[in-house]
C-alpha cells in the first residue's frame, strides 16, 4: 500500500482527460503531472485514497522517445498550454485514446473515432488572450499573463509563441501605460484595484484586434480613456477599445456589459469566402485554421449525405457553422439568446448575401417550443453547446425537430459521450467522431459527431 511521500519508480503508460499522465503501481493507478507515456520516472506520492494516488516528478529516469523540449521559456510555470514536452504527432494519437475511451466508459459502446485533424499552424495560432492582471507591491508594475497551474498566482507572459507576436508588443506598452496613468490591478483577495484583465481578440485575415479591459468598476474613467487613446495612437493594428464592468466577486471574467471607449467594438474575421462580424462579447473559435478544419468537416457530411437539407444551425452564435453551409443548404434556420451575436449573425447574413436565411433571437428553449408547435422540422441539426454540453430538454427539442440527422460539435469528450447516449436512447445512432485539434500543445480537443436519425 503506497503512502503520501513514499517514492516509487513508475512507469507512464497514457496520457488522460485534464492533462494528467497515468501509470499503475502494484494495480494502483497513479497520475502524474508532466509524464510522457513510456517514461520512466521517480515520483513522489503527493495524495492518495482507495482507489488512486496523485504524484509529481522527482526524477526521469528515462525519458520518453516521444518527450521533447518545450518551445516556450516559461512553459514548466505557464498554464497556457501543458503538453509542449510531448512530440506534437504524439499528441494528437493520445487526444484520439482520450475520446475513444472517454466514449466508450460512459456510452457503454464502440464508436468510430477517425485520426485527429492536425491545425494548420501549431504556434501564433491562438486569436482570443484573455489575461488576468495584478501589480507587484512595491513598484507597482502590472503584471499580466496566465495563472500558474493549479493556482491563482499569474505568471508575467512578456512572450508567449501561441499567441501573434503583435500581442506580446501591444501588451507591453500597456503594462508601462498604466503604470503611467496610475491604474490600479485587481486584487482578488481584498476586491478592490480597477483592472482585472486585459482581453485581446485578434483578427487573422486582417491583422488587427480588439482591446477590452475587463474593470473592477461601473463607470468610465479618464484614465481608461487616455489609456485607449495611447495604445490606438501607437498601434494601427488595434481598431478599437472597449470597457467591460465586472464588479461581481467570481471567477466570471466578462460581464455583459462591455462599452466602446474608441474606435470599434468589433472585428471581423475571413476564412475562405465567408466574411465575419464579432462583437466584444461574441463567441468565435480561437484557431482560425483549425475552425476552417470543423467548418469544412461539417459542411462535407451534410454535401454528400443529403440533398439541399433544411438546416437548424443551434447555439449558433454569429451564425459561423450557418454561414458556411448556406451553399448546399435549401434554407438555414439559425437560433441564438446572447443579444451581441444575434446582432452580429444579422449583420454577417447581409454582408455574405445569404437569401436563404432566418435569425431567431430569444429564449432559445421558447423559440424551440414554437417551432415544434409549428410542427417545423429540419432535415440536419447542428449543435455547438458550450462545454458543460446540452441539456436534456435541449436534445429532446433536437429529437423533435431533426428528421434525418445531428451534427454535434464538442469541445468536451465527457459531455459528448453523456449527450450521445441519450440521443442513442432516443432514436439517434453516432456513424463516427472526427476529433480536430484546436488547442495544440494542450489536453482540450474538439469534436464532430455525425449521429442519424433510427
């Protein structure tokens, strides 16, 4: 029986949902923050109960063929990313073992999962930063970046190879303009300080962004609006500045209420033909590319599987999936609640030309009841819930209103699985998983089930 602070030599078999590696010791499993499946390592058993342990790294003793060294300096105390050690090819293999066993476990059944889509680009390929900011005690410099794994302490991002180098320039200037302008950081103990983070939403096709500083505040102060003013005249990448006020003691990090202060409060993005308007408080994909990758996988099910389908494009934000799959579609019902990205999606229909499309904004579960009342019905549905996934009643509308099938894109495999089975209680088969890889170098992958309809 192995006891906190026993050392003992383990050997990595599986890298596993959140992050963690996995290997056995006497039958017991033990996981392990920074193992490489076949490593050979000494841990330290850090807690333990009936049927695992926890552990760290003590020593290597022999590393992995498919360990590697991290592209990033401060990799080994950063959150951002955890699996830049591990040979990119390699990763994609164990994100492929995570959701096939994921939905085996709980579905109770053998699904199909293809090999990964790798992303196009595996550095500068994260477009939305959000970073949490505080201030040293003394000097009063900000200090902005990502929490240190598995704790509230920020680690000072001044280069991050995920993100465009742009960023890192712009966050820069910020992080001396405030101490110019003696803005104060968020302390998150003791709630007080004006900014909480610094959110940057970048466009790939155009090359530029969208600030908006998250305060600890309900009103616009001068020193906001001179800090605005320093970073536009500065950078012409950036076109616009937004306040947001958050003086909610959570961890939520935007509010819904976010203002301009100069410039615009939205971007737009391109990939392929499809132009895109995205507000401050819109929901987009992170990785263009790799969005480019769903889209596209999604579109090629639909093309070669049904004829000119009446499409219901749910949870549909700024209508992305609607827009790209307005071309083989007879017509695209999309169904949105946030206010921003209905706004949007009516905006993006005009932009694109779309003649065969509906924007519902509202409360999404009335919008569905109505439309079942009108005995409406879709030949394709496609779903993009966030990740805590959907709930019942909304796959139960999904059942009713689907005629031939659902398309389920997930950027959880537990929640997919837990979904997919009762969409397989209720009449819905899964053909197979297509998992793409948006977030590189981290344990997170997304998903598209193609489920029909018994």
């Amino acid at each position: 029986m192995i006891k906190v602070s026993d050392e003992i030599e383990l050997t990595v078999e599986k890298l596993v949902y959140e992050g963690f590696a996995l290997g056995k010791y006497n039958g017991m499993p033990v996981f392990v923050e920074g193992g490489c499946p076949k490593d050979l390592l000494k841990v330290k058993i850090v807690k333990t109960n009936k049927n695992y342990a926890k552990a760290q790294i003590v020593d290597i003793l022999k590393p992995s063929l498919h360990r590697v060294k991290p592209f990033c300096p401060i990799h080994n105390v950063c959150g951002g990313c955890g699996w830049q050690y591990i040979d990119y090819d390699f990763q994609l293999g164990q994100k492929r073992n995570i959701v096939e066993e994921t939905i085996k476990k709980i579905t109770g059944e053998y699904i199909e999962v293809k090999p990964v889509i790798q992303s196009p680009e595996t550095r500068e390929f994260r477009c939305k930063l959000q970073y949490p900011c505080t201030q040293t005690k003394v000097s009063k410099r900000l200090i902005a970046g990502y929490y240190k794994r598995g704790t509230h302490e920020i680690v000072n991002v001044k280069y991050c190879p995920v993100q465009p180098k742009i960023i890192g320039k712009i966050l820069e200037f910020i992080r001396t303009k405030v101490v110019e302008l003696s803005i104060t950081a968020y302390n998150e103990t003791k709630h007080k300080g004006e900014l909480r983070h610094i959110i940057f939403r970048y466009s790939k096709s155009e090359n530029t962004c969208l600030i908006i500083f998250v305060v600890n505040d309900n009103k616009l102060t001068d020193k906001f609006k001179k800090l605005a003013k320093a970073v536009m005249d500065e950078f012409a990448h950036v076109t616009g500045c937004c306040i947001n006020y958050n003086t909610e003691k959570t961890n939520l990090i935007m509010s819904n209420d976010t203002r301009k202060i100069r410039g615009e409060n939205f971007y737009f993005e391109k990939i392929g033909d499809i132009k895109y308007r995205i507000s401050a408080n819109s929901f987009f994909q992170v990785n263009i590319g790799s969005a480019e990758k769903i889209f596209d996988t999604v579109k090629n099910i639909i093309k070669e599987n049904y004829k000119s389908p009446k499409i219901l494009d749910a949870y549909s934000g700024v209508s992305s999936f609607g827009l790209w799959l307005k071309d083989i579609a007879e017509s695209v019902t999309c169904v949105e609640e946030a206010p921003s990205s209905s706004k949007d999606a009516i905006e993006n229909v005009k932009l694109n030309n779309a003649q065969n499309f509906t924007i519902l904004n509202g409360d999404a579960k009335q919008i569905f009841q109505d439309l079942i009342t009108k005995q409406e019905k879709y030949d394709v549905t496609v779903l993009d819930p966030p990740r805590k996934g959907c709930e019942k009643a909304s796959l139960d509308i999904a059942v009713k209103l689907t005629d031939k099938a659902i398309i389920y894109v997930s950027c959880n495999p537990s929640t997919l699985a837990r979904d997919i089975k009762y969409l397989h209680e209720n009449g819905f088969k899964t053909k197979y998983i297509q998992p793409v890889d948006m977030f590189c170098h981290s344990y997170h992958i997304e998903s598209i089930a193609w489920l029909e309809k018994i």
